[in-house]
C-alpha cells in the first residue's frame, strides 16, 4: 500500500511528517511517498535509519499556508504540496493522501481535484470523539457550516459504514445533535433530519442526543452539521487543556497536595492519553472517491504515524467502496 504525506503541512512541517512517516513504514509495511521540498525533505531523512525502498520522494516547491484563501491557493498553488498530492490520489498512483496543512484548503481539494462520490450532496469530516466506552464518531465538524437534511441523513449513512470497519461497531447507534431529546425539540434542520433518518435503511438510528450525554459513549454516530460540530469539537478540546491546567495549578499549592500528584500521576497519565488527539490519527473527509486524512494541525510524529495507520485501515476495509454500494442503493430505493 501507497501512502502519500504532506511533508510541509502542520505547525511543525518536515520534523513530526518525517519522523511520523519513518515509524510508520518501519511499524505497518506501508510505502510512503513524501510530499514536498526535496531538498528539505532529504535533509530530515538522513537523520534516520530506514528502508530507501519504502520512502519515495515528489518535489513540490510551493506551500499553502493558513493564511491562504483556501479555494483560491488550490487552483493558484498547483505545485504545492497539498495539491500534488491530491492529485497523486486522484491520478490512483497513491491509495490515500494526509495532510496537517490548511483545513479549508483540503476540503477545498478534495472537492475540487479527486471529487465526490456519485450521490453524495456534501462530504463530511469526520473525527473520533473520546468518551468513557472509549470513542465515537463525530460527524461533521467543519466541512459544511450550512446543510440541509439531505446532507445529515448521508453523514449518518458514512458514519455508520466508517464506524463499523474502522472502529468496530456492529450495528453503531446513531444519534442525531440536538437540544433534547424529544422528537419535536430543536430547528426545522434537525426536525426535518429526525423524520428522514427514522425512515433510513441500513441505519441504527436511536434518536437525539443532547450534548451533555455525549460523553457518556452510548452512541457510536453523532451526526450534526459543520457549524455545531466544529464548536462541539473546539470547545472539548479547549476544556480538556484548562481542566489538565486547573490541575496542576492546584497540585503545586502545598506539599500535601504535590504528594497527592505524584501518587495520582498514573491515572492521571493514562486519562491524558485517552484525551489525546494524537493517539486517533487524523479526521477522515468522507464522501470524496479517495481516502484523505486530514490531521491535526499541531500533530507530532506519533499523530502523524497514528493517522497512515488510519489510512491504511481505510482502504483495507474498502470504506469508499461501502459509501458507493449504499448511496447506489438508496437512489434505486427513492426511483
């Protein structure tokens, strides 16, 4: 298998996107094609031991940044990274494509150069949320800050196929994001969603969710448009840091309490390591005839590895091949 990386994407650039590529190919027997200034690229490899078999080299002299207009630096910057390598998977000569860089330019580009999946209104990104029966799925968390029902019955369709291959989950429950959890609570959106996913095949649909029961792990499918998904996300992750803050703020205020730290530190450790974005690898953008991962902008080398693993279990599992058979289905099923 064939994974191409953005090598100059993320805060960090080439120091995590290498490291991370190199544990991968030395941890999963993949083949990893870096992305970028080869020049640079060349100097990060030779810090490292390796098989040169496994790690090929695409020169692209240009990046997008976060300040570029993410449309906009796709169709001006052709010899960037992010797009060559998209290109690299639209062209089949990859099997998937991950990039730390400008998320709103990698939408963009997986929109505009490898293109939707037959059937699909709008793609959805796609992230794991941690709670405490381990993960779900949140879907959508940015890529469409305006939906229509439509749009939500197909993340929840995507969702269920990607939490069943790659988290596991026979017959994943899904819970549409609402205010309460009566039918009639909420928007015309989620309204209009309830009654359409209610009549879906191929769904375990369960109802609404309110945000405050999405922690608890019962459902596996949170299924939202990109605007609330986006703040369910941010917000998560802004608690975690000040909640790890407050606490250690409060563990360095006397002796007793420092002593109290260090005997809670491996419960502590392990708790951190379950909020840890870089243990889940990257958020997958579902619906486009490829497999792009989007990583976190501030991955290290350990999110970077975790998100080829993803990949590689992407494709394994044939996710896209399960979008089109069941989006094929459903258009039969309303003709």
């Amino acid at each position: 298998m064939i994974i191409a990386v953005d090598a100059m994407g993320g805060d960090e650039g080439l120091k995590v996107t290498v490291k991370g590529s190199i544990d991968a190919i030395n941890e999963l027997g993949v083949k990893i094609v870096l992305v970028g200034k080869e020049s640079l690229i060349k100097e990060q490899l030779n810090k490292y031991k390796y098989d040169v078999k496994n790690i090929e080299i695409v020169n692209a002299d240009e990046i997008i940044t976060n300040e570029d207009e993410p449309a906009m630096a796709i169709r001006k910057k052709k010899d960037s990274s992010m797009v060559v390598g998209l290109n690299l998977l639209k062209e089949k000569k990859v099997d998937a494509f991950i990039s730390s860089g400008n998320t709103g330019a990698l939408l963009s580009g997986g929109l505009l150069l490898v293109k939707r999946i037959k059937g699909i209104e709008r793609p959805a990104l796609a992230t794991v949320y941690p709670t405490k029966k381990g993960v779900s799925l949140l879907l959508d968390v940015g890529a469409n800050a305006d939906s229509k029902p439509k749009y939500l019955q197909q993340f929840a369709i995507m969702g269920s196929i990607y939490s069943e291959k790659i988290l596991n989950r026979k017959k994943p429950k899904v819970g549409l994001v609402n205010i309460g959890a009566e039918k009639g609570k909420g928007n015309d959106l989620v309204k209009e969603t309830y009654e359409i996913l209610e009549n879906t095949e191929g769904i375990n649909f369960c109802g609404n969710t309110e945000g405050r029961d999405i922690p608890n792990g019962d459902i596996d499918v949170l299924v939202c448009d990109g605007f609330v998904g986006n703040i369910i996300l941010k917000l998560t992750e802004g608690l975690g840091l000040s909640i790890f803050s407050m606490l250690k703020d409060t563990f360095m205020e006397s002796t007793m309490s420092k002593i109290g730290a260090l005997i809670l530190k491996p419960g502590l450790k392990k708790f951190k390591k379950q909020l840890d974005y870089s243990e889940y690898g990257g958020a997958p953008l579902l619906g486009v005839k490829g497999a792009v991962i989007k990583a976190h902008g501030s991955s290290n080398d350990i999110a970077i590895k975790n998100a080829i693993k993803q990949a590689k279990l992407f494709v394994e599992n044939g996710v896209i091949e399960k979008i089109e058979e069941n989006i094929a289905f459903g258009r039969e099923q309303n003709e």
